[in-house]
C-alpha cells in the first residue's frame, strides 16, 4: 500500500493532473486512497498525498454524508466564509484554524463516469475546499490564522462543541 506524502515534498506543491480517463488503474486508486484514508483515520484524502499527481480526491467526513470520489473535482459555486479547525494526513500534529467559504457547489465525475454536482456546507464544504485544494498543490498551512497544538485542539474541539 502507498504511503502517505509528507510536507515538504513537493508532490504536494505540483498543481495535480485532470484524469483523461476512467480505468483499472483509477478505480485502484480510490479504492487504495480508502483503504489508507481509513487506516489513518483521515476524513478526506487527496492523490497527490498518496504520491500520485492526479485530480483525484475522497472525502468521508461521517456516514451520513456519505462518501465522495471526486475525480476532477471544480468549485463551480462559493459564498460566505467561516473559519474553523482543520489538520492534515501530511502535516501530523499541525493543527491551526483556516478561513473557508461556508457552502460551495462542487462539480467532479464519480467513477462510474458520471458528471456530478454536489452542494457541501458546514464541515464537507471546508473538507472538500482542502482537499481540493491540495489538487491545485497549495497546501492549508499557509492559509492557518492561528495554529494549535494537539493539547489546544482538544481544548477547541471540546470548546466547539466537536464529539
Ligand atoms: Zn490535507
């Protein structure tokens, strides 16, 4: 299985590649990403932090909202901002708070082909905003307002009302 792409490789930096096609190797991909992503306990996950620099992304923030794959994935959508915690599978034991649109409307292909749109408020939207993102190679670390330590995230999730 791939290991997961840690800052400062510049796998992350490299501005990913729209996928030409669905195939065997695709269909690898994601079911690969899921297998890490939950290994890892992680709630979204984007190729390129699995080494592969394509659009390619999943995200998978609690059973209700379900799983999306989102092959190239746009914001076609955006308003309001919210600012909130986030970390990421490439920067362990960096949390800080990150502004973000508060809803968005994202198109991608799911991986049967088909285009999709999707309206993402609340924690999806901002998970999707960073995964996506990492697609276009920026990285939330250089958007972080405050940074918080482990202990400290604790102290926010719990002040937040977070489970
Ligand atoms: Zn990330």
């Amino acid at each position: 299985m791939r290991d997961i792409i840690k800052y400062p490789n510049t796998v992350l930096t490299t501005p990913t590649k729209k996928v030409t096609e669905i195939d065997d190797e695709l269909i690898d991909l994601l079911d690969e990403m899921h297998a890490i992503m939950l290994e890892k306990d992680g709630i979204g996950l984007a190729a390129n932090q699995v080494g592969v620099s394509s659009r390619v992304a999943i995200v998978h923030i609690d059973d209700e909202s379900g799983i999306f794959e989102m092959i190239n994935p746009e914001i076609i959508k955006k308003s309001g901002k919210t600012i909130d915690v986030e970390g990421c599978l490439s920067f362990p034991e960096v949390y800080g708070t990150v502004e973000r649109f508060d809803d968005i409307t994202v198109r991608f292909v799911d991986r049967e082909g088909y285009e999709v749109e999707v309206e993402a408020s609340d924690y999806l939207s901002r998970v999707m905003q960073h995964e996506i993102e990492h697609l276009d190679g920026g990285l939330f670390i250089d958007k972080i307002i405050e940074r918080l330590s482990p202990d400290e995230l604790i102290d926010y999730m719990e002040e937040h009302g977070y489970d």
